[in-house]
C-alpha cells in the first residue's frame, strides 16, 4: 500500500513548503483542481525540481465527450506526470478512445477510473444513478477493466470486492482516508488504515489528516510505520 498525500493548501508556497518537509519519504504527491488551476504546470516543474524521483498523480476527473476527454488525456501524458483519472460514467466509448490515444505514449501515466466520489451516501448516488453504491460501483470497475485502464477510484468499503471482479493487479486508490480517526469532514465513506489494509487498498490519499497536523513529517512517519 502507498501513501499519497494531498496537495490541497491554500497558496502554492504552502503547497511547495509541505512537500520539501517530506521530500525524503517514499510517497506519491496528489495535484487536484484547486491547485492545478491556480498553478497549473509550473506546480508540476516545481515538484519535479524539489525532488526529481517524486510521483505525481493528477487528479483532474475527465469528464467530457471522448474526443475531447483523449484529447486532454494526450495533453496530461506529456506533463512528465504518473497517473491521473477519468470519470468511468463518462462511458465505455469514452473510456477506449482514451486509452486508445495514449496507447503508445513512452512511459504512460497509469489511467484510473473514478467510480462513486466518497462525498456519496447511498440515498444521494441512487437518486442521481438509480442503484446502489455497490451494485453501481462493480458495474462501473468491470466497466473499466473491459476498456484496459489501470484501475479505480473507490472507497475502501468497495475496494476489495472490486478485486474479486476484475483482477488482483488492477488498482484501487482510496480517497477519504481519516488515518487515526479523525472528523470525515465533507467525505461520507472514509476508512482508516488498518481497513485500507484488510480492503486490500493499493493508495490511500490522506490530506488534511497531514498537512493541517502541527507536525506533518511526524504524521507521514507514523503512517508508514503502520501500512
């Protein structure tokens, strides 16, 4: 299991400050919309500078026609990052344009579906998708792993169920991840590690947990002693 930590700060200094703190652990870096869309690929150059070995994992959620959606998808693979995502809903023709147009890409970023947003409870996905979260969400990982994408985005309530109906090797990252417990916030799914572990997660995304800690390196520290 890998740890990636968010990079959810108010102001790209804080943002850059948090990932020299912890340059010298063995993590992945999450850029999501806040940040790219204030920072856009400076951010990315700028993580690279202050560790060249860093992985970087894209967090956008494509969601558009599949032309448009490979066409970005094209755009991201040259950012020098290693995994970024695609909304899965978006559909299968969507999905294999996608994968199809990066197919040949040198070294290309590893592709993840988002499948139900952790922001969800069951009443509010069924009113919007007309199933339940977990009939939804197998639908939606065998939906991805038919159009060859690396893996999905899911909580870890789903993670390991996700496994069972596709492949041992196809990845789950899990956002929401409250580590020691801590308040969920806006998330509605959260886990903490030691189900991340028995749900067979491979990333857990933690950010607040960390960068609102008074002491971020020792939070990271404590983490991966456990995973």
């Amino acid at each position: 299991m890998k740890l990636c930590v968010a990079l959810d700060l108010p102001t790209n200094e804080e943002n850059l400050a948090l990932v020299k703190s912890l340059k010298d652990f063995d993590i992945w870096l999450k850029v999501g919309l806040r940040s790219y869309i204030r920072d856009g690929q400076n951010l990315i150059k700028e993580l690279k500078q202050i560790n060249p070995e860093c992985k970087i994992f894209l967090d956008l959620k494509l969601y558009d026609i599949p032309n448009t959606m490979a066409d970005a998808a094209s755009e991201i693979s040259l950012l020098g990052i290693d995994m970024f995502n695609i909304h899965i809903s978006s559909g299968k023709v969507a999905m294999n344009t996608v994968m199809q147009r990066i197919a040949n890409v040198k070294d290309r970023p590893l592709v993840l579906g988002v499948s139900v947003l952790t922001s969800f409870n069951n009443k509010d996905f069924k009113s919007i998708y007309g199933a339940s979260i977990d009939k939804r969400s197998i639908e939606f990982a065998k939906a991805a792993n038919e159009c060859k994408l690396d893996g999905v985005v899911c909580s870890a309530y789903e993670s390991k169920d996700i496994k069972s109906v596709t492949k041992e090797k196809f990845i789950t990252l899990t956002p929401g991840i409250r580590p020691f417990g801590e308040d969920s916030n806006d998330q509605k799914r959260v886990a903490n590690l030691e189900m991340a572990k028995e749900q067979l997660v491979d990333f857990i995304v933690v950010g607040r947990p960390i960068y609102l800690s008074k002491d971020p390196r020792g939070v990271v520290e404590e983490i991966l002693k456990r995973i």
